[in-house]
C-alpha cells in the first residue's frame, strides 16, 4: 500500500499559512486517498476468501438473483478480476477527479486575487467577453461582479484545453513566478486525465513522447501505487507552489486565508 506522506518529498505544509482555497483541495484529495485505501483493504480481504462452489454474490452473503453481476463461480481467478477491476475505476476515478479540484483551486485563486485587486489590464489580457446588461445587476456587488468576470476569463483559458498552456497564462495574469520544475513534475499526471477521460487510458503517441517516464504496458497508463502516489504529491506540490505564490505577493484577502 502506498503512502502519501512518505512519497511526498517532504512538501506537507505543516503549519505554513495556506489559503481556504488550497486548504479545501487538501481535503478533498484526502477523502478520495481515503476512498483508495479503504478499496485496497476491501480487495485485499475478498481475494483472501475462500473458494467455493458457489457464486461470488453468496460468498459475499447475499444471492445471485439480488446481485446479478456477482454471479460468476467464487473462485481465486473470479475475485482478482473483479477486485482488479474495483481498484483500477477508483484509481482512474482518483486522477480525474484531482486534476478536476485542482482546476477548481486555480480558478477560485484567480477570483480571490481579482477580489483583492490587480492590474486590470495584465489580468484580462486578450480575452475578450460579452456580458447582458441582467448579468451585471444580477450580481448585486462589486466582488460578485469581479468573480463572475474572473470565472469567464479562467473558462476562456480552461477552453484551450491545454494543462500547460492554462497554468502560464494564468500565472502571468496574476503576476506568479512558479518554478517549471515543479510544473514539469505534474504535468504527466494533469495529462493523464485526458487520457482516462476520452482515451480510457491509452497513452497516444504524443502522451509517450513527452513523458516517457510513465509506464504504459501495451499502451495504457499503469495506474499503479507508484503512480496515485506521484500524481497526489506532484500536484499538490504544484497547488502549494501557486498558493505560496499568491501569499507572498499579497493577491488575497485575510478572510480567505486559514486562521
């Protein structure tokens, strides 16, 4: 079984100051490593049980008729397919849904840094927006309206559908500095998502070139322990990395910092 905190390189955050933003998006990659671990016990006992002339559903305590799918013969084979199977959609589930949070961090750490001020015209670039007259009242305050028009520019950049290409252009709008390093060493596990999402799994051409590091036996990505675990630290190394940058250049206010 993996584990985070070793695998982490020392990038916990301890008692640094961090942001509400970045402190909902730990807690969320912790439900869902909660999720895996729960799973790999899970599976590590029903493989253990013992075989029978039965069905899975009734080794299991329930009947074929109320579980179906869990009709095949309780056997060794049988019970490792199945848990392999579990272990495999929760451990895609887990990429996509961090990359998903993490998206949602950067966004909110885009609004926030608007709500604090910034220079309007770095921060709005070349994008340009339409907005109804009903939209601007509807939003009945000057920090709704900044986060309505903040959301807009960060989905017109999300749009691009480039990871990468996100990340700077939302860095240079907020005046961020972020080491490529720590960039690079997420990027393979950001871009993995698109491959669980439109590929199931399958590394193209292009995913190999540029990280041939990752391991994809008969072209999919191996979402192995190694994997979740370099995916949970990269990532959120790169949230920190953000969130350190936004407190040290003051783009937030003290109500949307942790206490």
């Amino acid at each position: 079984m993996y584990n985070y905190e070793k695998s982490n390189g020392g990038i916990m955050t301890g008692g640094l100051p961090k942001t509400k933003a970045y402190h909902r998006f730990q807690q969320r990659c912790d439900y869902y490593e909660t999720d895996l671990q729960l799973c790999e016990l899970l599976v590590r006992d029903f493989v253990s049980i013992a075989d029978s002339t039965s069905s899975v559903a009734v080794a299991l305590g329930s009947t074929k008729a109320q579980h179906p799918r869990l009709g095949q013969l309780n056997s060794l084979r049988t019970r490792q397919i199945r848990g392999g199977h579990l272990r495999q959609t929760l451990s895609a589930s887990f990429v996509k849904d961090i990359y998903e949070d993490f998206v949602e961090f950067f966004g909110e750490t885009m609004t926030r840094a608007a709500q604090k001020g910034i220079d309007p015209g770095r921060f709005a670039g070349e994008v340009k927006l339409d907005f109804q007259a009903r939209d601007i009242l509807a939003a009945g305050s000057w920090d709704n309206l900044v986060a309505l028009i903040s959301q807009r520019i960060f989905r017109a950049l999300e749009n691009e559908r480039k990871t990468a290409l996100l990340i700077s252009k939302v860095s240079t709008r907020l005046g961020l500095t972020i080491d490529t390093a720590v960039i690079d060493a997420a990027m393979p596990y950001l871009d993995a998502r698109h491959m669980l999402v439109h590929q199931d799994g399958r590394a193209d051409d292009q995913y190999r070139r540029n990280y041939p590091g990752i391991a994809a036996p008969r072209g999919k990505i191996r979402l192995d322990n190694a994997f979740i675990a370099a995916t949970r630290s990269t990532i959120d190394g790169l949230a920190r990395a953000i969130d350190a940058q936004i407190i040290a250049h003051n783009l937030v206010r003290p109500e949307h910092m942790c206490p």
